[in-house]
C-alpha cells in the first residue's frame, strides 16, 4: 500500500467514528443553539423541573429564585427573582401570586429589580421591559419604551423623579406610574475610554451571528442547519452502504437505499466544502466560550470591530449593570461590566473607584446600601462589605479583609445571587447552589411552598442553554461535564477537517483518471 492509500486510510478513521458518535451531540448542539437565539420567540414556553434531573429543581430558595425584595408596609414585602413576584408578609411564612399583568411564559416573569417610589408608584425592571403595577386594575402594565434593549436591570428613585435604567441607556420622568413620561439618555463615556469590547463578548457574538445583527443570527441559524444536514448525511453513508449488503443477499430491491446513499455522500461532501470555514469558526468560537479556553479570554479586551454590531457609538451599550444613589451624599454609583463608576449627576463624566471589590465576569447580583458610606457587592465572586473611600474590602460573610485581585476569579466561595432584607432590616443571603444562608442576626427563612414550585418551571431557553453548555450532563459527569464542550469541539475540528482533506483527494483522483 503507497503513503497516500495509507494517509487516506488513517483520515477516514479519524473521520468515520468519531464523526458518528459526534453527529448525535452536533444535532444537540444545533437545535439548541437556534432556539437560544431567539429568546423572546420562545419565551412563553416551560418545562416542568419534574421532567429534568433533580439538581434542577429548586431546593431552599436555590438557583436564583430569589434576587431581592420590596417592604410595601410592615407585613406586606415583595419577594422576586427567576420565581417572577410574590407577596407575602413579615415572617416570609405565606405566599400570594404577585405576576398577573405578566405575559405567559416564566421567562417574562425573570425580574431583576422592583422599587417603590416615595409616592407609592411600583415599577419592575425585567428581561423583557419595564413594568409599573396598577393597584387599581391588580395588575402589571408594560411601559412602552423607545429601545430595542428590553432587559431593565435597575430602577430608582431621585426626589420625586424615577429613573430606570437597561443594559445600554438611561430613562428618566417625573414619578407618575404607568403615565410617566420618560426620557432617554446616554451616559457620557468615563474618563480614558478606548473603543473596546472584552474578548469574550465579541467570540459568543461571533458564535452566535448576533454581531451582524439578526441578518448575522439567522446566518448562524442556517449554519446550525447545515450541521444537522452533515450530521444526518453522515448518519445514513454510514449504516446505509451494509443495510443494502444485507437486503442484496436476501435478493430484495435496494435501489431506493442506493439512490438515498448517494444524494447523502454528495451533498454530505457538497455541504462540508462549500462552507468550510464558517464550520470551523463557528465550532472554534464555541470552544471558547466554556472552560478551561474561556479563562484564556475572559479578563481581554480588544478593539471592537469595525461595521459590527460591537461597534457602537455608546460606549455604554450592553454594559450597564445596576444603578444607586446615595441621597445623603447626592451622587449615584453605576455598575458598569468592568467596575464601579462615581458620577455626581447622570450628566457628569463616570469615574472608576480606586476602590474596587471583587465582581464576577458573570455580573452583579447584590448592590445594596449598608450604612452612610458603605455597600454590599454581591457577585458569583462572593459578598464583600465595600467603602468606596478606602482600599480595604471585607469579605462580608467571613468578615476579613479580602485579600487579591478585584477581578481575578469568576467564582468564589459563594456564588451569591441575591439579598433578602426584611422590615427590622435582617437579612438572608442566598446563594445559587444553596439558597438561603444565614446572614447575620436573621431567623430560619421557610422552606419554598408548594404554591410557588407549582408556578415556577424552567423556560425553554433556559434549559437549551444547559443543554448546549454541556450542564445538563452534570448529573452524571459531576464537574468533568465541563470537558463535553471543548472535547466534542476539538473532535468537531478533527472530523470536519479530515472529512475535507478526503474530499479533495478523491476529487483529484477523479480528475486523473478523467484526463
């Protein structure tokens, strides 16, 4: 046998195997990743926990269904997160449903902030838009706003102004409830602003097509396609060519079975080589975005690219977190992507703290004031006891000074997803594995009741994306789930590029013996 039968030999077994067994996980991978594109699309369709391994059922409040709390009166506090908005009252005891006005669907129930103001108006800031709360009617009612940013992270108040804010803009108008007027506004870029974007971002934009807009997305959507095309393509040449073996011996028609063989291998090939490169990217950006390659680029920043979507002349946009303000000093505090910024009014320059406490890539879950001068950060980094005049930041739940990095780990000892306080200002911190902890001075926190587990599924995008991360494999994996990803992804380069390499020796063989 010459060097080139053995070459092509040792590529069809690298491509043969591990491609079947890699096509069941592409097709996966695929599906999942078309539905997660189009969040809003899908977001009135759950799944019951009870159908999905038991680490996804909720246990002690755990797995973010508690974010935080509104006191109305002494006995009457709001309580939201993933779980939507429930009343309850000052023993955290009993539960009533607070989500009507919300359409169908728990991922329109996902809240991130609710307030209320000093005149009594109720506003909820969610993954879908800005809502206030008709005491008269019972019932949410969406605020329509000039953004295409629906998800509202932060709502407060200033005087008798209410001031929401989304992921990229400002909107601010007198308090008046579902009848304010609001303005939108741009926060000025902070001092030494570079166009820059963090690597990390612009890989799952390039992932996911979103940095050419949805023109990009449904791209992507037609890649994602074209995998489960090769995928089932390779399925068939590689069961099919025995199937009509076995039906030749028993001398039973097999044209059917050949002619289906054959339109699979070519466009099997036909798909592979027209679109080589967008395979290989979009399977190299997906390494990426999971552990261990993501630490490699989680903490870089490069200049966004040019005639993208990351190209924005907000240099705030997609990068706003959460917002306070602190009365007594007459400043607000922004929680941008990348730190903790000072500005004096909305209008002024943003300055980043000298200061700055440990927040994870994963964002800010816990921005509460604590006494005049101080604030609660809380993030997957841990819970720190912060004051924006020293260097000094305390580990809140071990009270030592928190030694390292402001940004060097993404995970801490607690993944902390939310403060409860409730009317003598005790508290409950939850974490996200865990639930509720004991904070300091508070009381035994009730177990969930079964009215909210009732009403509280996992939306549809949210169980793709565990299944697209490899997480619903935790289960039976434990950790090493997190290999799935960049293993598959690297088995997905091996295949499609000796799948190629194949090709193209078989095309030239062909044009040899043409000539």
């Amino acid at each position: 046998m010459n060097k080139k039968a053995t070459k092509t030999k040792r590529l069809k077994k690298y491509h043969k195997w591990p491609g079947l067994i890699l096509s069941f996980f592409l097709i996966y991978y695929a599906v999942s990743g078309i539905l997660m594109n189009h969040r809003e699309l899908i977001s009135e369709i759950d799944i019951n926990r009870s159908s999905l391994p038991k680490e996804y059922s909720y246990n002690n409040w755990n797995l973010a269904a508690l974010k935080g709390n509104q006191i109305l009166f002494e006995d009457s506090i709001l309580v939201y997160g993933n779980i939507g908005v429930w009343l309850t009252d000052s023993s955290f005891q009993e539960y009533a449903d607070f989500n009507s006005g919300f359409p169908k669907g728990i991922d329109n129930r996902k809240i991130f902030d609710i307030h209320l103001t000093p005149k009594n108006n109720l506003y909820a800031a969610t993954l879908f838009g800005l809502y206030s709360y008709s005491f008269e009617l019972n019932k949410w009612q969406q605020i329509h706003l000039d953004t295409q940013i629906k998800r509202f992270v932060s709502v407060i108040s200033k005087g008798d102004s209410i001031i929401a804010m989304n992921r990229s803009y400002l909107f601010s108008g007198l308090d008046k409830g579902i009848n304010t007027k609001f303005t939108k506004a741009q926060i000025q870029a902070p001092e030494n602003h570079e166009n820059k974007v963090s690597l990390f971002k612009t890989v799952w934009q390039i992932h996911s097509g979103e940095i050419f807009g949805l023109t990009g997305k449904l791209f992507v959507d037609f890649m994602g396609l074209l995998f489960i095309a090769l995928s089932l393509t390779g399925i068939i040449y590689f069961f099919f060519p025995k199937l009509i073996k076995r039906r030749k011996k028993k001398e039973k028609s097999t044209q059917n079975l050949v002619n289906t063989n054959k339109w699979s291998l070519k466009w099997h090939n036909k798909i592979g080589a027209w679109f080589l490169g967008f395979l290989i990217i979009t399977t190299l950006t997906g390494i990426f975005l999971r552990p261990p390659l993501l630490l490699t680029i989680a903490r870089t920043d490069i200049p966004a690219i040019k005639f993208t979507h990351l190209d924005q002349a907000n240099p705030w946009y997609d990068n706003l977190r959460d917002l306070t303000y602190n009365n007594e000093k007459d400043e607000f505090i922004l929680a941008g992507h990348d730190g903790l910024y000072k500005l004096k009014t909305l209008q002024s320059t943003p300055k980043l703290f000298n200061s700055q406490p440990p927040i994870s890539v994963m964002g800010i879950n816990v921005f509460e004031r604590f006494d005049k001068d101080s604030y609660l950060i809380g993030s997957f980094s841990g819970l720190f006891l912060w004051n924006p005049n020293h260097d000094v930041v305390f580990d809140f739940i071990s009270g030592k000074p928190y030694k390292g990095s402001s940004m060097e780990r993404p995970f801490g000892s607690y993944a902390i997803s939310g403060l409860i306080k409730d009317y003598q200002n005790k508290m409950h911190i939850v974490d996200y594995s865990n639930g509720i902890l004991m904070g300091k001075g508070s009381i035994n926190f009730p177990k969930m009741p079964e009215n909210i587990l009732s009403k509280a599924p996992m939306s549809l995008w949210n169980l793709c994306l565990e299944i697209h991360t490899g997480r619903i494999f935790h289960f039976l994996l434990s950790d090493f789930y997190i290999l799935i990803v960049p293993l598959s992804g690297i088995i997905a380069l091996v295949v499609i590029l000796s799948g190629y390499l194949i090709y193209k020796r078989r095309k030239r063989i062909k044009m040899k013996n043409q000539i």
